[in-house]
C-alpha cells in the first residue's frame, strides 16, 4: 500500500505523523533519546534490516529530526544526534511510554520505567495544563483553525 503525503495537509497532527509517523522511525527516536547513537548499535537494538534503517534515518535527517556528527569518542565513525527538533518529541516518545504502562501491561508484568536522573524515582504522569495551572481532559479542550494571518 502507498503511503500517502501528509506534508501539506491542513492538521498538525497530519503533518507530524508524515515525517514520525511510523513505528521504527518513533524507536528510533527513542533509541537515540536512550544514548544509541550509531548505525550499528541501532540496527543491533532494533533488530531492524540495514535497508530499513538507512531510509528511516535518512529521512529524519532530511526532515531536520536527527542530524550526523562526528563520533563523540574521537573515531572515524559518524553517530546520529538529535536536533533541536527532534529533541521536542521526548513528550511525545514519554506520553506513549505512559500510555502503554498504563494501558499493555498486566499487574506485575515485568517492563522498563522512566526515572528522574538526580532522583532515581519515576517521571510523575505527564499533563496537559491550562494557562492558570489546571489540569485539562480531552474534554477540556478543542481545535480551532487560524486564519492564513494566524488569528483566531
């Protein structure tokens, strides 16, 4: 089936899933998020085939997710780093690790948890908050579409 182009749709939604919107591309991320920086350590972690990995990365390095840069520890190898951008998807990559905690495991199933790096305790739940600090439910909110000059 052929993937459909997204880049010019009208919803941001629609744009952000045209350039992550697939599976490896999001591990990827995550992996890179998780310190796994070179093409083989992440083809090793993701279990992904060479060809697979190649288009994936070139793709969010044409994007401006992901960009190359020399091997931190001095070699001649290149690794994967993060940009601006791609950097902005940790809430991304953190909401769909809650959700799946909360929603695809059984109690006591054994899985990975998001920990505080100075703490060592668990990230407390992610949320959606208003301009005077209350939580908001999907209920709470709606989608309005700007004008071409931005206004609402």
């Amino acid at each position: 089936m052929k993937r459909k182009n997204l880049s010019k749709a009208e919803c941001p939604v629609a744009r952000s899933l045209d350039v992550i919107g697939d599976w490896w591309s999001l591990l990827i991320i995550r992996d890179v998020l998780d310190g796994i920086n070179r093409f083989s350590a992440l083809q090793k972690n993701l279990g992904i085939a060479r060809s697979m990995l190649t288009a994936r990365l070139q793709e969010l390095v044409a994007h401006g997710v992901l960009e190359t840069a020399p091997a931190s520890d001095g070699t001649a190898y290149q690794e994967y780093v993060l940009t601006e951008m791609g950097r902005g998807l940790f809430p991304v990559i953190v909401a769909l690790r809650q959700w799946g905690e909360e929603n695809l495991y059984q109690p006591g199933e054994q899985h990975s948890v998001l920990l505080e790096t100075q703490t060592g305790k668990p990230v407390t739940r992610l949320e959606l908050r208003s301009r005077e600090n209350q939580v908001l439910e999907w209920r709470d909110t709606m989608v309005r579409k700007l004008s071409p000059d931005g206004k609402h």
